[in-house]
C-alpha cells in the first residue's frame, strides 16, 4: 500500500494543489468542507429531494445519521426549476407527485421550520435546482437560511432550457450579486464541470467551471467551488481535476474556493454491481486527486428516484472507499491544462466582464459544446470515446483547438452515439455479468 494516500498525506496534498491559500471565507458550507479536508476526510453528498415537508425532513435527518462525513441536499421539482409556482402549489394541495422540493411553494418560513434543530455548521445544506432564471428561488434560499446553492449562467442555461444566453447571465448576475449582499454569503458551487453529462472533452468542461468561478467572484462572492464530472478513464480524470485545481488556483486568488467531484453523470449501469462499481471508482477518484467532495449516486438511478435509505448506503458505501489506502493511479499527460487553460484566457478576451465574455465567445462558437441543441450553442464541435475510454475532440468547431485525428473526423453514425453513450453502462454491467459467469462454473 502507498503511504500517498494516507488521510494525513491526502490533506497535505490538497494544500499543495492550491498555489494561493484560500481567504476567510464567511460561509459555514465551506467552512465545514475545509475542516473535513484538512482531517483527510472526504464529505459525501447526495441529490436527494421530496416534496412533502415531514418527508424532506426525514430525508435529511437520514444523511445526517449517515455513517460519513456528509453534507444535506435539497433538490428541487421540475415545476420550481421553472419558475411555475402556481402549479407547484396545485400539486402539494392535491398530492400529485413531484420529482422533488417546491421551496418557493412552501415558502421560506415553511421550509426554515423544516431545518430548525437539523442544519447547522456541523450539517450544512445545500439546495440544487437546474434553474436558468433562478433569482425568485435565490431569494427564498436566503430568506430561509440556506448554506449553499449551485449552478451557473452556461451550465443551467445551455442544458436545460431555451432561455436565451444573455438573458440567463443577466439573472445570474443579480443572484451573485444579491447573495454578495448578505451578512453571511451563501455557497455557490458551479456547475459548468457536469455539462449534459457526458461527451464533452474535458479541457471544456474545466475552462467552463473556472469561468463560471471567475464569473462568480467578477460579480462578489468569496465562497465558491468548481465541479467535474467523473467520465470514462480514471487515468484522463486526474489529469483533468489536476488542471482544474492548478487553474483555479492560479486565477481565483484569495477566494475560498474547493473542487467538487460528481459519480458519472450519464448513462448508469444498470446491476447493483455496475453501479456500486463504478461509485467505487469515483470515490478513488476523489481520493488519489485530493477532490474535497463527492456527489454520489444508487443503484437505483438507471430505474427511479432513489430512496432515503439507498441514499444513505451510496454515502456510507462512498465513505468506506475513501477511507482506504488505494494504490496511485498514474494521470495521463495529453496537454488538458494547456488547453483549458488556452480556452480560458481566448475568451476572457472578448470582453471586458467575464458575462459578456461568455456570451460572444458562444454567439462566435469559441466555445462549443458538443451534442448541445440550445439555440446559442454552435453545435459544431463532436467528441468521441477511443478504444481506451479516453474522451477526445473528433472535430473542434470553431474553437480554437486541434483537430482530431482523420480516423475519429469519419461521420458520426446513431449507433456509434449510441455505443459511447452506453460506454459505461457496458463496462461497469460486464463485471457482474463476467462474475455470473465464473460462478455458474464452479
């Protein structure tokens, strides 16, 4: 076993990724997250949320009592994502189901009598939403005392809604700006390193999780952190969440800032064991790249809502991994940095404000994402997965990158996109099916 991944060797690591220490940050959320790092333990988290009052709260007193060092989640319904309060409200009186937590339909003084006596700084809560337009919705989390939201201007506008690009940062604007206003600032955590899940190279998907981070801090806040999204090497991963922490830390100062790591956010494996497995290899993940904390998946995602208790199992399942020695994984070394780092500066050039900087850069497609079908999105650029499971361009658009390879530039078949979408599902599936088989011949 390798003394690199012990927990006091893990913390000195996540010191050492930082090439500027961190300011005073006036947020429990994170507050609790750099306490948890620094004692070399990861802070596991769930997307988690119901709709009924009593349901949520049982929910969040399950994670509590979860045996890891966790964070809550409130996850909000598709009507509130959107702004339709109205039919959020006709839900809960009729008890039509709902595919998560109404907040502004219960209102902030519901929802802080939900969390009284369950948040605090030694359980802090986050809530996540999807929303575009979301300063109706910032404005109950900070009536109601919320430690932490997140999203971002590009990853909850191109994703998940037709809401035009310049509209969407100007929202986002107010909502920075509105939670830089409070004595106590809320947590706001970028989404822009989870984009449509899969498919999408990762020098993009760290270009555009610092620059919703730099967008962030452009409009006051001091407490941030950045994602990526587990994909489909483990070895172009770290590599990849290397070069997210060494730009963070060259280009966020004295912010307060952490990385946050999601279980594979595309298609999931369908057998408990696929699904397990591959929570098993984010949760290295986050431990051999000193990621601080660990959004987590069930076995139940490929079919449903997951459960309080299946939820509960993911985390203390994801916990016990980490807590492991594991032995080092080498990264791959295919130049990522420089080219989010290329991808980050070009577009900070179109503009004097990083908002404005983003909307031209995507209005010109110097920013591309693949397979995206929002209006504002060129929709040029094509990424493929090699016979490795490394995530590479096949054809760059209009950004300012290298072509890929002839082989990969041949033209995309549905099957093909197909099979890279399921790459995972495939992979992770196998071991159960090739574990069935062994088993059947003994």
């Amino acid at each position: 076993m390798s003394a690199a991944t012990t927990p006091e060797r893990r913390g000195r690591t996540l010191a050492e990724g930082r090439t500027t220490a961190p300011g005073p940050s006036r947020s429990r959320f994170s507050a609790f997250v750099r306490t948890a790092a620094e004692a070399g333990r990861l802070v596991v988290q769930p997307r988690m949320g119901f709709a009924e009052l009593p349901v949520m709260r049982e929910g969040l007193s399950g994670v509590r009592a979860a045996r890891a060092t966790a964070v809550g989640t409130i996850t909000l319904d598709s009507y509130t994502r959107v702004n339709d309060h109205d039919s959020a409200r006709q839900a809960l009186r009729t008890g039509a189901e709902l595919n998560g937590f109404p907040l502004v339909a219960h209102g902030p003084r519901a929802t802080r009598r939900m969390l009284e006596g369950l948040a605090g700084a030694d359980f802090p809560i986050q809530v996540r939403h999807g929303s575009a337009l979301p300063y109706p919705l910032f404005e109950a989390m900070v009536e109601a005392g919320i430690d932490a939201t997140e999203g971002g201007p590009v990853s909850y506008c191109l994703p998940y809604s037709r809401v035009p690009l310049a509209e969407a940062t100007d929202a986002w604007a107010r909502c920075c700006e509105l939670l830089a206003a409070q004595d106590e600032q809320m947590h706001l955590e970028s989404f822009g390193g989870c984009m449509l899940g899969q498919l999408c190279p990762p020098s993009l998907l760290v270009a555009l999780s610092v620059l919703e981070a730099l967008f962030f801090r452009e409009h006051g806040l001091a407490s941030i952190s950045l994602s990526y999204a587990q994909q489909t090497n483990q070895a172009q991963d770290l590599e990849a969440l290397a070069a997210l922490r060494r730009l963070a830390g060259e280009r966020l100062g004295a912010t307060d800032w952490h990385v946050v790591l999601y279980t594979y956010m595309g298609v999931y494996p369908r057998t408990p064991l696929g699904s397990f497995r591959i929570l098993e290899d984010s949760a290295r993940l986050a431990m051999l790249s000193g990621t601080e904390r660990l959004i987590v998946k069930t076995p139940a995602e490929a079919f449903r809502i997951p459960t309080v208790a299946e939820n509960v199992d993911a985390l203390e399942f994801a916990a016990a991994v980490a807590a492991e020695h594991a032995e080092p994984v080498a990264a791959t070394e295919t130049g990522l940095y420089e080219e989010a780092r290329m991808l980050v500066d070009s577009t900070l050039e179109l503009a004097p404000t990083v908002g404005g900087a983003l909307v031209r850069a995507f209005a010109r497609g110097h920013l591309d994402v693949p397979f995206c079908l929002h209006q504002d999105n060129a929709n040029l650029s094509r990424a493929y997965v090699d016979p490795h499971g490394l995530l590479r361009w096949a054809r760059p658009g209009s950004m300012p990158l290298a072509p890929g390879d002839t082989e990969s530039a041949r033209p995309l078949s549905a099957q093909s996109l197909i099979d890279m979408l399921a790459y995972n599902e495939r992979r992770f599936d196998r071991e159960q099916l090739v574990r069935v088989r062994q088993g059947s011949l003994t």
